[in-house]
C-alpha cells in the first residue's frame, strides 16, 4: 500500500468575522374607518459587514390593511442578500463519482462531480416583492387561511 502525504503549504485560518446593525419600525397608519378597520406600515434596514465579503445593506418595506373582521391583505417589497458561508469560500475541491442512468437505454454508468470552493464570492442579492392575503372568517373558529 502506498500512503503519500498532501501538502497544501501554509495553514491558513479560515473564519468569518461579522459585524451588523439594525432597525425596524412599525406605523400604525389608519384605525376605525370606512374599508379600513387598520392600515400599518413596516420597515426595516440592516448594515452587515462580512469580513471575508464586504460590506452590504438590507432593507424591507411593507404595508398590512384589514378592510374588515376576517381578512388581512399584505404586501412588502425588500432587498436580501444570502452571503456566502466558509464552505462556499474555503472548501477543498472533491470530485466524486455519481451514478446516472440513461433513461432510454438503462445503462447505467458513473461520472466523475467536481465541487469546488471560492474565496472571492460575494454576497448575493435579492429584490423581493411579496403579496398575500389572511382569511380568518367568523364562522370557522380556530381557522386561518394564509396565501402569499
């Protein structure tokens, strides 16, 4: 058997360090009137800093009206980010064979999967819209319904 020894130079500390600040607000915009029993008003903002990945800002903002007993419409639209983890950024590459079958003739076979890791990824960004409504009728006790 033969062993042989990997090198990979120098260790290297790979860690994250993060730094965050936030704030959020909720405003209660209209109570008690005709087609508006209440209209609020969300908000929220986040300052991150990745120390691996920079620096990023968040946000969200929405409203929520109930126009009567039993039902909520909602909407909110927001920036999101998904940063990158240690393993996205650090990872060692692995190629692994994975088994595939061709469905038309059924031979099945092997291929080799290369999975790699990044060190320059950068956060990823997102703009959300969101919508949905909250039924709660008063002839079904202990019953929601929600859809966004």
């Amino acid at each position: 058997m033969l062993k042989r020894k990997l090198r990979t130079g120098k260790k290297k500390k790979n860690k994250t360090i993060l730094k965050e600040a936030a704030a959020e607000i909720a405003i209660p915009l209209l109570r008690d009137l005709p087609a508006v029993q209440d209209l609020d008003f969300g908000g929220a903002v986040r300052w991150t800093d990745y120390s691996n990945s920079g620096v990023v800002y968040t946000w969200k903002a929405g409203l929520e009206w109930a126009p009567f007993d039993g039902v909520r419409i909602r909407g909110s639209r927001s920036r999101d980010i998904r940063a990158p983890n240690l393993v996205d950024l650090y990872a060692p590459r692995n190629v692994n064979p994975s088994g595939q079958t061709d469905l038309l003739t059924g031979i099945v076979g092997q291929i080799p999967v290369t999975t790699d890791s990044n060190s320059n990824l950068k956060p990823e960004i997102g703009n959300t819209l969101t919508v949905g409504i909250v039924l709660k009728p008063a002839f079904l006790p202990r019953f929601t319904l929600s859809v966004d």
